[in-house]
C-alpha cells in the first residue's frame, strides 16, 4: 500500500510542474496581448482627448498634422520608453532576487541606482561648468551618460569589493552597495546644497522618475543597451534555477556559478543603468513584480523572466496613465506612483518573509 501511495505521488509530479508551465505559457500569451492592449490606451490617453490615433498611426489621407505630431513624435515614443524601462526595471528585480535567493531583493542593493543618480546630479550641477567644447561634443546626451557611467562605476567598485580570490560573495556585495548607496547620496547631498533654484527643480523631478520627456533622442540613447540585456535575461534562467538549491548544488549540476554572478550582474547593471539614465528614479517595480508573478506561477525562471518583462510594461504605462490622470492637465511623476503602490506591498512582503530577513 505505502509502495502504491509512492508511485501514485511520484506520477502526479509531473504533472504538477506541468501544470505550471503551461500556465506561465498561458500567462505570456494574456500578459502579451494585455500590453498590446495597454500600449493602445495610452496612446489616445493625454490631454488632447480628440487626436485621431488609428488615423495618424495607419497614415490616413486627411489627419492634421497636429494630431501626427502628437501621435508619432509625443505619445508614441513615450509609450515605448515606458514598455522598456518597465521591462528592465522588472526583469532586473526578478535577476536579483533569484541571485540573493531572497524575494525581498530589488536592482538597487547592488548600488546601481545610486550610482546612476548620483551621476546624473553631477552632470545637472557642474554641466555648465564643463569645457564649450565638451558640451558641444556630447550637447544632450550628458545626463544620460552620466547616469549610465555612474551606474557602471558604481557596480565595477562593488564588484571589485565583493570579489576575493576569484569568488564573489553576495552578501558582501549587499553590504557593499548599502554603504555605497550612502556614499553617493551624500555627494548628491553636497551637490544639491549647491545647485540654483532651477537646478533643484530639475534634480527634484528627475529623481523622483518620470517619462514626461520622452523623446526619440532619449529612446535610441538606452533602447539598445536594455534590449541586449532583455535577450540575453532567458539565457540565465536555467542558472538561476539551479542557484535556488544553493551553490553547491548548482555547481554539481554543472553550473559555472562565478561566471553566473557576473554575467548577471552585468546585466542588471546594464538595463538599469540605462533605464534610469532615461527616465530617472523609479523604485518598486522590480519587488512587485516578480514576486506577484512568483505568488502565480511558481518561481520557474525559464517563465518568470518573460513575464516579468511583459507585466513590467504594463505596470509602468498604467501608472504613467495615473500620472497623467490624478492632477490632470498637469502630471504626476511615476515615481510617487509606483511608491504609493509598492511601499504597501512591499511591507506585505516583508510580513510574510521575515524569517528571510531574520539575523
């Protein structure tokens, strides 16, 4: 009898992990088609209630140039900044959790963030005091720029910190990147005691994260480097399952886990880098996400990955909308947004994993 009890759990757990699967698939399709449909909304959504979106989008004879300007060179780049930084935002927070092994992790403990801030700060400041030939040279990219080299500074220094004897130690890294994230917030701090009144007001609005300003020039300027980093996030999946049993383990199962830690690392350093170089601060997105999805479909990278893109998309263009909504014809920025959002929620976590945060 206890031999048949066996047998029969034993065939029932396929099918379980089947299960599952299938329904990460199913999810990819909905979430895929809710983008679609969310992406839609938002661009007939703004304070120009009668532009003729489908018009200007198909190229109809008759469309003023009024409403195409509106379409194609406001809401249509907006659109398409906020579908990427959602999806780096979110696929970075899922890396890092599956990396820490902790759901409470998020991109900045690695001091990305503060490192990408910090820079940005610095080129708001002391931009003007820059040599006329340099400005002229990098003109508008220098806040992005400095953002994205901050970003990268930042993780090089943590990561040379963190690594002893060719092994990186995450917790270290952790420790790390809170001291770090100290740091550069009190340069920001100097920095800010600095600055002129227009100065304040764009260091204020920038850290607080917006796609206000979204342009072509600001989406080619990270496009690129976000979506190398979105392509090759799947390819970790089947590490960061392994790293789930512990290091060991997945060493065992044949995984090169320094080489793991680094690539994903890098990657997270990349997309994040580069998402807040474009749209400034925007905190939450990658804890809430990935961990609802985890509370769905189980913790499956090969799935949890995609869908965080997807979902991430979408999380970030509803609360652009709300933005745009809740003191209309003025706007929100998104990341007061996704704080009211994700602090709660990220409280609730916190509550349900505190043997996880126990020390």
């Amino acid at each position: 009898m206890a031999v048949t009890s066996v047998l029969s759990a034993r065939s029932h757990a396929p099918k379980r992990g089947g299960d599952r699967r299938v329904l990460a698939r199913l999810l990819t399709l909905f979430l895929a088609v809710f983008l679609l449909l969310t992406a839609l909304l938002s661009l007939g959504w703004g304070a120009a209630s009668d532009t003729d979106v489908i018009g200007a989008m198909l190229g109809r004879d008759g469309v003023s140039l009024r409403d195409q300007t509106i379409v194609w060179d406001i809401r249509l780049p907006r659109v398409f900044t906020g579908l990427l930084v959602g999806a780096a935002l979110a696929v970075s927070g899922a890396i890092m959790q599956g990396l820490f092994r902790n759901p409470l992790a998020d991109p900045g403990l690695v001091g990305v963030s503060a490192g990408a801030g910090f820079g940005a700060v610095l080129a708001i400041v002391l931009g003007g005091s820059a040599p006329l030939w340099f400005q002229a040279i990098v003109g508008y990219y220098m806040v992005p720029l400095a953002a994205f080299f901050g970003g990268w500074i930042t993780t090089l220094l943590l990561y040379s910190v963190a690594t002893r004897n060719g092994r990186t130690s995450v917790a270290t890294m952790l420790l790390a990147g809170i001291a770090l994230a100290a740091l550069t917030g009190a340069l920001t701090g100097i920095l800010v005691y600095y600055a002129t009144d227009d100065e304040l007001r764009d260091l204020t609005f920038w850290g607080l994260g917006s796609v206000a300003g979204a342009n072509w020039q600001k989406f080619w300027s990270a496009a690129p480097l976000i979506i190398i980093c979105l392509v090759a996030a799947p390819f970790l999946a089947r590490s960061l399952n392994a790293l789930a049993l512990g290091e060991a383990a997945a060493g065992h199962l044949g995984i090169r886990v320094q080489l793991m830690k680094r690539v994903a690392i890098l990657t997270v350093a990349c997309s994040v880098g580069a998402a807040v170089a474009v749209t400034g601060g925007i905190g939450f997105v990658g804890i809430v996400v990935p961990h609802l999805l985890r509370l769905v479909q189980g913790p499956d990278h090969n799935g949890l990955l995609i869908n965080s893109a997807l979902l991430g998309g979408v999380m970030l263009l509803f609360a652009d909308a709300i933005s745009r909504s809740v003191i209309a014809p003025a706007e929100m920025p998104i990341g007061i947004i996704t704080a009211v959002i994700g602090g709660p929620f990220f409280l609730w976590i916190l509550m349900r994993n505190r043997s996880l945060v126990d020390l």
